[in-house]
C-alpha cells in the first residue's frame, strides 16, 4: 500500500435482508465512491461503514472476508441493506 495516500474505496449494495425497502431510496446494485459521494448514503449506513472502511483503509483484513474487501449491513432492522467496501485498484 501506498503510505503517503489512502486508497478509494467502493461501497456496493449487494443484497437486502430485510422486510421493507430502504427509507434513503437504495437499491441492490447501487455504487458509491467513498471520498465522492458518502453524503449520498444514509447515515445509518455510514455509521455502519467507517470501521470497516478505516480497517481497509490502514492495510487491515477481516477474518473470512477476502483481501481488500469487507461486508456489512446496515443498522436499520426493517431493511438490512448488505453493503461490500473494496479497495479499488
């Protein structure tokens, strides 16, 4: 990893686990850019998303998660919107 500069991270919505659609307008599919466009995801989600994004970020990995990437849900119950933040090459 390049030390004088973090690498972009890509945020996907892969899947959706819950009962109702998500109440900021995602949808499985849907691709963010990390540093662009985060004011653009629901903030239930971010709150979810920044540990995981600083993990990548510092050349951490997550256990059964492959190099480079991370999973993680959203907080929201009803929803459960899957997200995957990878570092883009």
């Amino acid at each position: 990893m390049n030390r004088g500069k973090r690498p972009k991270i890509k945020l996907t919505i892969t899947d959706r686990r819950g009962k109702k659609g998500c109440h900021r307008g995602h949808k499985v599919g849907d691709v963010f850019d990390y540093d662009t466009e985060r004011g653009e995801i629901c903030p239930m989600a971010m709150h979810c998303a920044f540990p995981y994004i600083d993990i990548l970020r510092y050349g951490g990995s997550l256990p059964g998660q492959e190099e480079g990437t991370a999973e993680f849900c959203c907080s929201d119950a009803d929803v459960i919107m899957v997200f995957k933040a990878e570092i883009e090459k």
